[in-house]
C-alpha cells in the first residue's frame, strides 16, 4: 500500500464491534484526534518507536511467562502502541456497576463463612455454593478485620458486538496484571508523549500508594505495620509484577523461607534479627500458603501462618477462601447476591452462563456444545476452555464425557463476540479482539483505578486474550470529564 494512504484504509472489523474506527479510515469521535496523530507520525516512525517501547520493556525487565513456549518460559511482555479510549461518561457508569459488584461480593464471603443466612433463605441454591471445590469449610465462623475478604479485586470485562460492556468474570484470589497497566503508562509517555496532547487523561501512577494505604490501615491495631509481599519467587509467572509493586510501595519482598511463625506471631528473618509481620499482601495461592493447612509439600509457604491469621495476628490480603465467589458456577447467582445483599438491580450485566450442575443446563450444554464456551470453574488463564466453534469433534466429545462424569465441574456461555480495536503490524493494522480488567482496591474507602489493563489476542482470529497464552496489552485511556470534545464515547 502507498505510504500516502492513511492508516486504516484497507481496515475491516469483520463484523464485529470495533471501539476505535467505525469503518475504514473513519474514526469514531474520542479517537479522532489519536488518529490524525498516528497518521503525522507515518508507518515507518510508527514501527520505530514500537521497537523503543519493547526496547524499554525488555530493559526493565517486564515480562510474563507463556506455557507452553518453545523459546523458553519468559517472553517480553507484547504491547500496542495505539491506546484504548473509554469516555468519562462510560467509565462513571463501570466504576459505579464495579464498585456495587465487588461490595456484593464481600458481602456474600462474610456470610458464606459465617450466617449463611443467603444459603438458608435459598436465595441460591446452598449446595451449588457450598459444593465449591474453592469453599474452604476450615474458615467458617473466622472473622476478618472489617469484614473484608477481597482487598485486591480484578474483574474482566468484555464488549459486545452493541459495543456494551459485560462481565466476563471475578478474580477474587490472586489478581495479576496491574503492573502492566502502570508499564504501559509509563512507556507509552517515553515513547509517544505527543499522542497525549489533547486528551485528559486520568492518572493510573497512584495505584501502588492506595494499594499500601488499604493494607496499613488494615494492620492499623499497630502504631506502625510491618506490610510485606509475599511471592512464589522468581520462577513465578507474575514475579516481575511482585518486585515491581513491592518496590513502588517501599515495602519488603519476602518468600516464604523469609518468613516464620513462632506462638502464632508472625516474623521476618532479618540481619538484626526476627522482626514483627503484621499484614502479607500475598500473591501465594491458598492451597500453597502454608504446608500444614494445604499442600503438605509446598516449599513456598510458611508452615503456622494459618494459625497466626486465626489468631488474629496477621491480616492475610487477599483473604483466604475467596475461591467459593470466583468460583465460575457461583458467577452465574451474581445477579441474585447484587439483589439480596444490596437489593439494587447489577449495573454491569453477566454473560448469559449455563451451569452443568443444574440438569436442564447441562442437557442444553451437551446439546450445542458446537457453539459454546466451556469452561471448568476453578481454572484461569484462559486454560482448561473449550471454545465450541473452533473444536474438533474429538474435543467435543472428551468434553461431553468429561462435563458427564463431574457436572459440577463445567459451566458454559455463548460465544461473546469481542470487540475489536486495530493493533500496528508491521506497517498495516490488523484487528485485534480485546477485553479490560480494571482493578478495585476496598479499605477504608473503595478504589478503582481509571482504566485497567486492556488484554488483546495477538494471534489473528484468537479470542484468547490472556497473558499466560501469549496475549498483549495495550494503554488504557480514561478521559476526566474536561475536553468534552474528545469524551464522547467510542
């Protein structure tokens, strides 16, 4: 294509809803200013300065791991230079339905592990919950400080082919990904600080301060917290993101041999000796955290940390057994849990979710399962899913066999037709499908951080978007409510 011609100009959707251009070479009104941008800057000094950015990427050492991956398990973390824009107008109508959604949520741990009056009234069906592979019955009638469960909340969105937003699903336990939307930020000012001009643009750089704000007034019963990261190590997938905020927040990152627990007190292995922990903001999953209440073979955890957190000793961020609310099957009651606890309608619609324990689901399920999704309630990553269109009969049918011998297991949704934003290849865009998860922060108050971390399929026609499958990122622009020219929603 001659250089002459303006970026976008042989673009096609394909059908789908696409958030930047309405049709070839035509802008919708928040990105049009981005537009006419891009194209001053030209094919070739676009193509450079994405070799600047995932130049910058590779010297900070910002990277995930991909499994299974014949280059190794560490990649650079892959990234687009064209931002996603989400009007000031949109985002105060997600920010509320993410607030009410994940104020629901705690509402719902806090009597799951204790009342269960939700349970008792058969608001939901109590053997659906309390048959969660995720529900922890060691837990019930422990209480929490403040009642919070979920500290740290993730949840994906998705965009239909109306262009509205649904939700996809929670991530309660041990959400990842937040560093990203800060690298992105921070690249994307280093390498295409021009591009800004214009937009008002919300901060994002503020996150690491309210995330250590939360956890301190959580160890508030001391005058001064000790407030540690709690990592795997190096040889987790998410390890870049756990030094990252360690360090954005001052605070110690520790493993678990760091660590130690001496008559249900907590400590930290110091070169002046033991001192006192008093909150673990961990990013251990729950089975794993300490070897004589889960896996007895963990060598990341710290062995009595459990019975420190009874005790009242620590305060353990995220909680422990959060897993029962993410669980995929309880997904589906969210709606029910928004109208008990808060008795509001869910400002944020589900994804239409078919759950295979419930008999009439499940018949519908094994009946279309050429044109679902299927998905096993306690994974994440995009991993043990089944996308029905794509499948061969032979997958379809281990699926049935597998959904048949443990229904519980199983829910599936229809396939969502992602909206679509253009990614720079090369010299050409290509369509790209994407979702976002923005991240809510409970405390004292209640934070979402304006925008989130857009995740995009990079493999052409994928709708898997996540990290650990190879996905990309992209900036994520929220728009203040000045420069009402550019507000408009995409």
């Amino acid at each position: 294509m001659p250089a002459s011609q303006p970026l976008g100009s042989d673009y096609r959707a394909g059908g789908f809803y696409d958030e930047m251009l309405a049709g070839p070479a035509e802008p919708r009104p928040a990105y049009r200013r981005l537009y006419e941008r891009l194209n001053q800057l030209g094919r070739p000094e676009l193509k450079r300065r994405h070799g600047l950015a995932m130049e910058m990427f590779r010297n900070h050492g910002i990277t995930f791991a991909v499994y299974p991956d014949e280059q190794g398990i560490e990649k650079v973390f892959p990234f687009d230079l064209i931002p996603r824009i989400i009007s000031a107008r949109t985002w105060a109508r997600l920010e509320a339905g993410l607030k009410q959604r994940v104020h629901a949520l705690n509402l719902f741990l806090e009597d799951v592990y204790g009342p269960k009056k939700i349970l008792r009234q058969n608001v939901v069906p109590p053997e659906l919950v309390l048959s969660s592979p995720l529900y922890m019955r060691e837990l019930d009638g422990l209480a929490v400080p403040h009642g919070i469960h979920c500290h740290v909340a993730g949840i994906d969105l998705v965009r239909d082919q109306r262009g509205g937003f649904l939700v996809l699903e929670d991530n309660l336990r041990t959400p990842s990904g937040v560093s990203y939307v800060l690298a992105n930020r921070e690249v994307m000012k280093r390498v295409l600080p021009d591009l800004f001009d214009g937009y008002p643009v919300r901060a994002v750089e503020d996150y690491p301060h309210h995330l250590l704000e939360n956890l301190r007034w959580l160890g508030s019963q001391t005058d001064d917290p000790t407030v540690v990261l709690l990592t795997p190590g190096i040889n987790n997938s998410a390890y870049y993101e756990h030094l990252y905020l360690a360090k954005q927040m001052g605070i110690e990152l520790v493993e678990g041999s760091d660590l130690v627990v001496d008559q249900d007190h907590l400590f930290m292995r110091t070169t002046r000796g033991l001192r006192p922990v008093h909150v673990i903001y961990r990013r251990v999953d729950d089975e794993w955290l300490d070897p004589i209440f889960g896996h007895h073979d963990s060598v990341v955890g710290v062995p009595g940390l459990v019975n420190a957190y009874r005790a009242g000793n620590v305060v353990i961020a995220n909680g422990l057994g959060n897993g029962v609310a993410d669980d995929k099957a309880v997904y589906g009651l969210i709606p029910r849990i928004i109208r008990y606890y808060l008795d509001e309608d869910p400002i944020l619609p589900n994804v239409q979710t078919f759950v295979c324990a419930v008999d009439d689901d499940r018949r519908y399920v094994l009946d279309h399962m050429e044109q679902l999704v299927v998905k096993t309630v306690d994974a994440s990553g995009g991993y043990g899913m089944l996308i029905g269109p794509a499948s061969t009969r032979q997958e379809r049918q281990r699926f049935r066999r597998r959904i048949t011998a443990q229904p519980r297991a199983f829910i599936a949704q229809p396939v969502v037709s992602l909206s679509v934003q253009p990614v720079l290849d090369g010299r050409r865009l290509r369509r790209a499908h994407q979702d976002l998860r923005p991240f809510v922060l409970t405390g004292r108050d209640m934070h979402v951080t304006p925008g989130g971390l857009t995740r995009i399929a990079l493999k052409a026609g994928s709708l898997v978007v996540n990290s650990s499958q190879g996905g990309g990122s992209r900036d994520t622009w929220v728009l203040g409510a000045a420069g009402t020219d550019v507000t408009e929603d995409a």
